[in-house]
C-alpha cells in the first residue's frame, strides 16, 4: 500500500517483542515510538525508532511515533520496555528535529483523541497529530462525527477517520517558507461499494477464508431480539452484551465454587442480532481467544478491581467491568481511584449482601485481565490462579445453546450515582 511510516499502537505488542521484532523484520519502512524506553529490549531496540526525517517534494518532513502509556495494562510489552509520558516525550523530539532543521513535524498517533488534543495543547513545534486508538471519526459533512477534519488545537491538526478501514483519511495541508500551517484542509473518503476492490487480494481472502467458513456458518444458538454489545454503551454502563457474557462466566465454573463475574467490556467487540446466531457472530464479539480464568481474592481485592474499572469512564476505556455474581454502585463526581465505588453487594442463597472486605472469594474472568491486563494489576497476586480454562467463545457459544432462545436484559447490577 505504500506506506512512508507507522507508529506501534498497543495491539503490537499482544504477543510480545518476538512477535512484534518478526513484523519489523518483514516491513521496508520505518516504526516508530518516542514515549518508550525499549534499550533494555534486545529484540526491539535496533528496529524501532523514536522519529524520523523523510523527504517529500524536496522538503524535510520529521514524522515521529506515538503509543498509548498504558501499553503495559493494554497488552504484552514486556518488563523491558517502559512507557512514558506522551507531551513530554514528542517535544523532546521535536526539539532534536528543529535543531536539525527541519520545520515540518508529523506525529502519528496511536494514542486516542483525547491525548491527541493535549498533545497538542502540551507541545509547541508540532504541525499534524494522525490519530487512532480511540476510533474516532472526524468530519466536516458527516453527522457522527465528534469533531471537526482537521480539529485545529493553537497552530496543530489533528485528524482521525474512525477505524476498520472504512475511511480513508485524506488531508492537504500548505506550509509558509518557515513551516507554518497555512492552510489544512480535508474530509476522511468513504471506501463503500463505490471504490473498487483490488481483486488478487480480494481471491487470497476468498480462498483463506475457505476452512473457516463451515465455523462461522454454524448456527450454535438463538436470540430473541438484538444482543446489544456497542462500545460506546458497555465501556460505561451495564449492558445486555456485558450480562450475557459474564452470566456465561459464572455459570461455566459455579459448580467450582465461582461466586463473581468480571468482564473487561474491551472484551467485547459487537452486538449480536436478533434470530439465529452464528459461531460467526460470537468470534465477532470474541475474537481475542481468551480463556477462562478463575483464582481467590479478598473482598477488598474485588473493590479495588471495581474502582480500576471505573477509573476511566470518561475516556470510554475497555477496563470498564461487565459483572454477574454481585452488584455495584459507583459515583462518577469522585475522582478516579478516590472511592468511586460507593457499594457492592455479592449474590448469596438468600439475595444480595453486603461484600466481605476481608472474605476470600473465587472470582472468575479471562486470562487477560486475571494477568493484568486494562489494569487489573491486582488480580496478578489472586491464589490458586489457574489461566487454561476453555476458550471464552465456547463457553458463550454452549451457554447460549443451553438457554433455548436467549432474552437479552438489564437487571441493574450496575448503577450510578
């Protein structure tokens, strides 16, 4: 396709440096990522660069990488890579390619919107921030957008076209001989019907997809009406898709004596519609291949799991928790991480109870977050953790099937004050 240059994004690193050192191997351009120290990794520090100088049209263009802060609660990096803060770490480049000369300075992004902004509110030198992570769409025609193409922070544009490759982002931007914006402007193109498709990869696609498609096909179960399972509602509220998932959860390993449910709504990737549902459609809405996990915590350990997932609402972070087994109420006036989580109350014979602080209950979730991951750091010292359970999929899948025609609700076990 063409590319000049990418920067490392946070799903880089879900298998690790050997996997992420065996991309680079294969690609003919440069990556880049300034907010992280990889010295101490052997398998990435001479592949990955903190920025860049290309030429275009006779003119030097420095273009430098940018990756989300939390890589290590988002994904795999590795003990040997530590990540850092983002303004801080683009102006010290900017800084090494202004003394260079060069005047015209890219960030590509892989940090979301928001960092985008203050980013570019932090800094000073820097002309364009391309953005991702947060899957925004930016536009001046289209009536979803969340801002406008580009969204001009002082004298820095800032684009994004959504994600999945249904647009492709096109900005033209005119320089002074000194390297100012004079003039940005542009509009993400909508890749529909209207474009064609390149047809040699349009045949491999066709002719990988063959062993799988007697998989996606099958019909493992039925909905009543649609599941919803959009990010934008489960990543900051109870959802049918987060209640289906974590009932799954609990119900697999409860004759194990599993009491509580946690989902990363992260997890949880689409809706499912209403009538047959496909094995198709459950990869879709899992297609992490995570596996079960259970282990032992404190009750204590369950608030502070809750309070880490409700630490960034705001931000519509993947950490936010899908929950069975128990019940909870948070107040987002609190500041993160400052007592949001005002209740929780655990399932028992007789209803719903207060939760033990200093009880040890068993918890199950997938092998993702018991390990860490989105910031449950506090689910790495659980007992008698054990991570290779059945694959999150299948436990969905053969829960549903048991259900007859699955209703989808919402039965308030999560609220907010």
């Amino acid at each position: 396709m063409g590319y000049t240059a990418m920067t490392v994004g946070n799903h880089e690193f879900d298998d690790g440096p050997e996997v992420l050192r065996g991309f680079a191997d294969a690609l003919d351009f440069p990556i880049l990522m300034s907010n992280a120290d990889i010295s101490g990794e052997a398998l990435l520090r001479d592949v990955i660069q903190k920025s860049v100088v290309i030429e275009q049209g006779g003119e030097k263009i420095g273009l430098i990488g940018l990756t989300p802060q939390d890589t290590d609660e988002l994904a795999s990096p590795g003990p040997n890579v530590v990540f850092s803060d983002p303004s801080s770490a683009v102006q010290g480049e900017v800084n090494k390619l202004t003394a260079m000369g060069v005047n015209k300075i890219i960030v590509l992004s892989h940090s979301g919107y928001m960092v985008d902004q203050a980013v570019a509110a932090n800094t000073t030198g820097v002309d364009v921030i391309v953005g991702g992570h947060s899957n925004t769409l930016l536009s001046n025609t289209n009536e979803r957008a969340e801002g406008a193409y580009p969204t001009m922070v002082g004298d820095t544009a800032i684009v994004q076209a959504y994600a999945y490759g249904k647009f492709l982002g096109e900005l033209n931007v005119t320089f002074d001989n000194t390297g100012k914006i004079v003039q940005a402007v542009g509009e993400p193109l909508n890749l529909d019907g209207t474009v064609s498709e390149d047809s040699a990869t349009k045949d491999r696609i066709a002719q990988a997809a063959i062993p799988l498609e007697e998989i996606r096909t099958q019909v493992v179960a039925k909905s009543s009406a649609v599941i919803q399972g959009d990010s934008k509602v489960c990543r900051v509220a109870e959802c049918e898709m987060g209640n289906l998932v974590a009932d799954a959860m609990l119900d697999r390993v409860a004759d194990q004596g599993a009491q509580i449910a946690i989902a990363n709504s992260g997890g949880l990737r689409a809706s499912i519609d209403a009538g047959d549902v496909t094995m198709g459609e459950v990869l879709t809405v899992l297609p992490f291949q995570n596996t079960l996990a259970t282990f032992q915590i404190s009750g204590q350990g369950v608030i502070d799991a809750l309070e880490n997932g409700v630490s960034q609402v705001e931000e519509v972070k993947g950490r936010f928790p899908q929950v069975a087994g128990l019940k909870f109420t948070w107040d987002p006036s609190v500041a993160p991480n400052e007592g949001r989580v005002v209740e929780v109350m655990v399932a028992e014979a007789g209803g719903f109870v207060p939760i033990d602080r200093a009880a040890i209950y068993m918890v199950v979730t997938n092998n993702y977050v018991r390990t860490g991951g989105d910031g449950y750091k506090m689910f790495r010292e659980g007992l008698n953790a054990y991570d290779y359970g059945p694959g999150l999929e299948v436990v969905l899948a053969e829960y549903m099937a048991a259900q007859g025609s699955y209703a989808p609700y919402l039965d308030g076990r999560i609220a907010s004050k």
